[in-house]
C-alpha cells in the first residue's frame, strides 16, 4: 500500500518530532498518534494520559507508519548548513565557535538569540528540513511497500 501524506500532515508530524513526541500515523484512518519520547523529553512522560495511546499503538503496531526524530548527528548536520549560509563573515565565525565547545545545542540557540532576523531565519529553514526528513521516511516506506507488491524484498 503507498501512502500519501497531505503537507500540512507532513508539517504536523515534523512539528511534534521536533518538539519530543513519537508519531504514528494511521495507515488506513490517517489518524496521526503521539506521545512523549523519553529520551528527548525532560518531564514526566508516564502520564496516565499517555499510557492508552501507547497501549494503543502497541497492540495495533503494524497498522501505523512510525516516524523517526532526526538524531543529534542529523541535527547538527542541519545547523552547520544554516550557518555555512550565513553571508556575514562575522557572524558566521562566532556561530562556528558556538558549537565547536561542549554542548553546541545550547551554545547555538545562545548565539542565535542574540541575532534576530537570523533566528526567525533558522526557524523557518529548521521546520523544512525537518519536513524534508519526515518525507525521506515516507518515501523509503513507500519504496519498500512497492517492492514488497512486486514481490522484490
């Protein structure tokens, strides 16, 4: 079965992975699933609230396209793009100093901060590429969905 996703879809599924969330999305309903990924989120994430989507998606996992957070490498990836894109030889020097310390995450949003027109910048080239990537999932599902009909594994 391929799947298509609509991009608001899309932009919704990149949206809660960026924020810490798992998401499945519903191969028959569209019905996207989240919830709080442990590792990335800081607070409590055994919430009752949280305990009968994953019941939920557990029992019913093979019925859900599961879809994958950038990892820190990915991530950093993404920030070293956007900085080797900055045009002003200054600015881009100090965010490279940025995240060449311990805990460059940090360390970039600091420096970013400061530069306003750069972060609202950052915001709009990050939530793309965060598409993008959950779009590369779709699309390798989706390839792999194909060669299974055809009878290639």
């Amino acid at each position: 079965m391929v799947v298509a996703i609509t991009p608001v879809k899309l932009k919704e599924i990149a949206g809660n992975l960026d924020m810490g969330m798992h998401c499945l999305y519903h191969l028959l309903t569209g019905v996207l699933e989240t919830y709080p990924d442990e590792l990335r989120m800081m607070g409590d994430t055994d919430d009752p609230i949280w305990k009968d989507v994953k019941k939920k998606l557990k029992k019913n996992a093979k019925e859900y396209l599961a879809f994958k957070a950038m990892d820190n490498y990915e991530s950093m990836k993404v920030i070293r793009v956007f900085i080797a894109n900055i045009d002003d030889d200054s600015v881009r020097l100090r965010f490279e100093d940025a995240i060449n310390f311990k805990k460059p995450f940090q360390n970039f949003k600091e420096v970013l901060n400061n530069y306003m027109d750069l972060r609202e910048q950052w915001f709009v080239y990050k939530d793309a590429q965060y598409i993008a990537h959950v779009q590369e999932q779709l699309d390798y599902f989706n390839r792999k969905e194909t060669h299974e009909i055809d009878g290639v594994e």
